[in-house]
C-alpha cells in the first residue's frame, strides 16, 4: 500500500492546472489536511463546467493508508464547485462493498470512483457499473477484466519491491556483506498487490545475487506486524536487513525490533507515512528508508473522473480523453531527502 512520487504530482498538474499547491494528512489527523491540488489557476479545465456526480466507495478505514484515501477524495470534490460526492459505506469485507455499490449503481452517479476490497472479488461490480453506462474509475486494487473499468490509476507495486531491493541491494554491497541475511515482513499475502511488490523485491535482490532468508506476512496493521516481526526476529537470531511492504503495520514492527532489544540490521519501510518519514530523519532507529506508495492518488482520481464525467482530456496531453491506465512511479525517502517528502507523508 502509492508513493508520492513526481510523477504523481505532475499527474495532477496535467488534470486540472498548471500551478500545484499540495498539502498533507497524516495518520494521526487524517482530518485536518489532505493531498489535494488547491491551485488551479490558467487551466481552462478548472472552470466550473457541467456537474458531475461521483460515487465514491472505498474499504471501512481501519488503517492510515485507507483513511487517507477517503479523506483525500472528499477533500479535492470539495475543490470543485461542479462535483458532488456521493459516498456509500463499503464495510470490512468484499461482500458488504458489493451490497454498497449496486446501491450506488442504483443512483445512476455520472462517475464512479471505487477502490476495491480486493480487485478480482468486485470485478462484478465494475462491469455492473461499466454494463449500465458508468464509467469507473478503478483505484488502486486493479480489476483483472480492462472491460471493469473506464481508468484505472494504481500505485507501481512491482516498483515499491524493486526500490525496496535495490535500496537493500546498495547498501548491502557497499558494506561489503556479500552473503546476508535478508528479512521480508509482506501485507495480506492473498492480494496481487502484495504479491506483486514481493516479486519485484526478488527480482532487484537477484541483481545482488541475495534472497531472502524468511518471510512472514502481517495485514497492515500494527498488531499483525508485531506479531509477524517476532516471529521473524525468533527466526533469523541474525539479520542484516529487513523489508516491511507497509508503514502503519511498521509500527508494530519497530515496537517488536524494539522488544527484542535488535538493531544489527537495518530496515525499509513501504507507503510513506508521516511517523516513518519522521523517524527516518531522526535517524534513531534500524528504519533507514521507506519507499513511496501515496493516497494522493485518490485526490487525483476524482480529479480525473470530473474530466471523465465532463468529457474532457488531460490539459498537458495531445489526446482529447483521459488515458485508460495510469501508474504512478515509486521513490526511496532516507535521511537525505526526508525533508523534501516531510509535507506529503499520510
């Protein structure tokens, strides 16, 4: 679980404006800001224009990530003076969201932004939404059927595992460590997404000519990756590096590596959030680096499905409709560049 990512800023500049003003929302506020794009002046494509009726579904918010995406989609609607929200509570599994989206699908929205519970599971949906003359907008889980979705814009999974293994991959090299022992503490082990960022990871490692030692998947959350670390940490009694796909579930990983009273390894984090960005630049822990995966994604998205819904194309491009898919671009913050990432972690 994104990244913010130059690419992504650009994205939004290239839906709505030229100029860019970007605030940030972090796990312990998420209400107080969010990323949006607040400065639209000199693109034609800000003018108020045709009302557009977005329905938006996302999973129950029971971790920073997730609630970030929420609030950063009603934050920029709210950027619009021709965009009404409609969101539909999604609940905490595929089925609950399914109920949800026929509801919505029901109400005829112009637009449909959904970011699935698990992309295969509600693939239904977004050919239910497409069939009846919705276009949807798929963020993040992707759909495995394109007839699901009119765009889908996701953060680069593969990407955040080869950052990931060739952050791991530099350092280790210049240490002169030639055999290490390498950890993986991955998300929920059944979504692509997590398999995807594993299988990039594996394939940055093998330029090293490394693997990893073990590997124990948590779900995103704190108290599964405390759980998922000292497991790992019994394990591998020692390490010489560690990579957890998720920052909120990192918590409970640092809280672990704290317990055990470990710090012969170091490691890297996965999403960007606010208390990763900030311990890396306090440099006071084994987390060195965390790699990019943003909620500001789900701001771009409804920027995008106001252009859908307005029949617009993006101000930057030649072509006159928005792209079918978009990904956006993973980058690696460390204690270097902490200070530039600060104002966008979640």
């Amino acid at each position: 679980m994104t990244q913010i990512s130059r690419r992504n800023i650009l994205l939004g500049s290239a839906a709505v404006g030229a100029g860019v003003a970007l605030t940030a929302c972090t796990s312990n506020d998420p209400a107080s800001t969010a990323q949006v794009k607040t400065d639209t002046s000199g693109n034609a494509n800000a003018a108020a224009g045709q009302k557009v009726i977005i329905g938006f579904s996302a999973p129950a918010a029971d971790h920073g990530w997730i609630a970030a995406i929420t609030n950063n989609a009603k934050a920029q609607a709210k950027q619009y003076s021709d965009v009404e929200l409609r969101t539909v509570e999604a609940g905490t599994d595929a089925a609950a969201q399914r109920a949800a989206l026929s509801t919505l699908i029901a109400q005829k929205p112009n637009v449909i932004v959904m970011l699935p519970y698990d992309g295969k599971e509600l693939n239904a949906s977004g050919l239910e939404a497409m069939q009846a003359g919705i276009p949807v907008v798929n963020l993040d889980r992707a759909f495995p059927s394109a007839a699901a979705y009119r765009l889908q814009i996701k953060g680069d999974n593969y990407g955040m595992g080869l950052a990931a293994g060739k952050y791991i991959g530099d350092q280790l090299k210049a240490k002169g460590v030639s055999n290490p022992i390498i950890g993986e503490i991955p998300g929920i082990d059944s979504l692509e997404l997590t398999q995807e960022r594993t299988k990039g990871f594996n394939d940055a490692l093998a330029v090293y000519g490394f693997k990893v030692a073990n590997r124990r998947p948590a779900e995103f959350t704190a108290d599964s990756g405390q759980a998922a670390a000292t497991a790992l940490l019994q394990a591998l009694p020692k390490m010489d590096a560690l990579w957890n796909h998720d920052d909120d579930q990192g918590i409970g990983v640092l809280a672990a590596i704290k317990q055990a009273n470990r710090s012969e390894f170091f490691m890297v984090g996965g999403a960007g959030s606010k208390s990763a960005i900030d311990g890396i630049a306090k440099d006071d822990t084994v987390l060195k680096a965390t790699v990019t995966y943003s909620p500001s994604m789900a701001s771009s998205a409804i920027s995008l499905a106001r252009l859908i819904g307005q029949g617009k194309g993006m101000s930057d491009l030649v072509e006159l409709q928005v792209p079918k898919e978009i990904t956006l671009a993973s980058e690696t913050i460390t204690k270097d560049n902490a200070s530039k990432y600060a104002p966008l972690g979640f």
